[in-house]
C-alpha cells in the first residue's frame, strides 16, 4: 500500500491545496493531508478549525485523510508508515525551498521520497496567506476555498 503525505499550515486550505490532493489521490492509495502544527508560526485558525476545514474540503475523496501533527515531518512519516511526501509547486521561487527541504528530509529519512505536483495555472496565485489578507479586508473569497461559507461564519 502506498501512503503519501501532504503537509502544510492549510491555514485555511485552498482549492489549489484541494487540486493537489485530488491527484495524489490518483496516484497513492492513502494520502495524508497533514497539517504540521509549527507553534512559532502562529495562524489565523486553530489546528481544529483547520481540521474542520480539511475534512470538509476532502470529504468526496475516499482515500484521503485530514490529520495534524507537531515535530519532524519525516517522523510523522514514518509513524503512519508514509513513504511518500507530496508538495504543490506554484512558482520558481517554491522550487528553490521546496528543494531545500527534500536535502534536509532525505538526509533525515532517505527512505522517503519526495513528489512534486504542479499547480494549474488557476491556482498559482491562490495561497492561504492571500485569502486571509482578504478575510482581513473584507474581500470575497469565493472560488478561492473550497468552504468560503464556513470561514466567513467563523470569522464573525
């Protein structure tokens, strides 16, 4: 069985994030939607509400799964039995990082590989940092999430 993770703040979770999971789905017979809870960070949900809204954005995908955890992501990797990380790419500047903690994991855990999908051009300029500059100003996020009415209700 092949299990893949996608991790991320999903702070909230995007339609490009849900695009990145439907095709995983494709092509791993369990996926993992993995919110790494990075306390440092900060973010505008909490990792239940974020949960909320990762189970309701891939509720019509069968094989994925929404999860949260805190620590290394090549760990949690290999506590659910993932062999496989996915990341989205958008843009040039995404290719760098992401590639930057490919070395990092795989010097960690070289047992896991890592998959790299491209965002559709819809999606590259969608992120979770944009819709909640727009929550901020009261701009629509409509087509942007995939839950726009439940993150509005939170926010009020």
């Amino acid at each position: 069985m092949s299990i893949a993770v996608f991790p991320g703040s999903f702070d909230p979770i995007t339609n490009g994030h849900v695009d990145i999971v439907k095709r995983a789905a494709n092509v791993f017979d369990k996926v993992y939607v993995s919110i790494l809870d990075n306390p440092g960070k900060g973010g505008e949900f909490t990792v239940e509400e974020r949960l909320e809204l990762i189970r309701d954005a891939v509720k019509d995908i069968p094989n994925a799964v929404a999860d949260a955890s805190s620590g290394l992501l090549v760990d949690y990797c290999r506590s659910i039995g993932a062999d496989v990380i996915v990341r989205g790419i958008r843009t040039g500047s995404d290719v760098e990082y992401e590639a930057m903690l490919e070395a990092v994991n795989s010097r960690i855990a070289p047992e896991i590989s890592t998959v790299y999908l491209i965002s559709k051009p819809e999606f590259t300029y969608i992120s979770s940092s944009l819709v909640r500059q727009l929550i901020k100003i009261g701009i629509s996020i409509e087509g942007l999430v995939p839950n726009a009415d439940h993150i509005i209700l939170r926010r009020e």
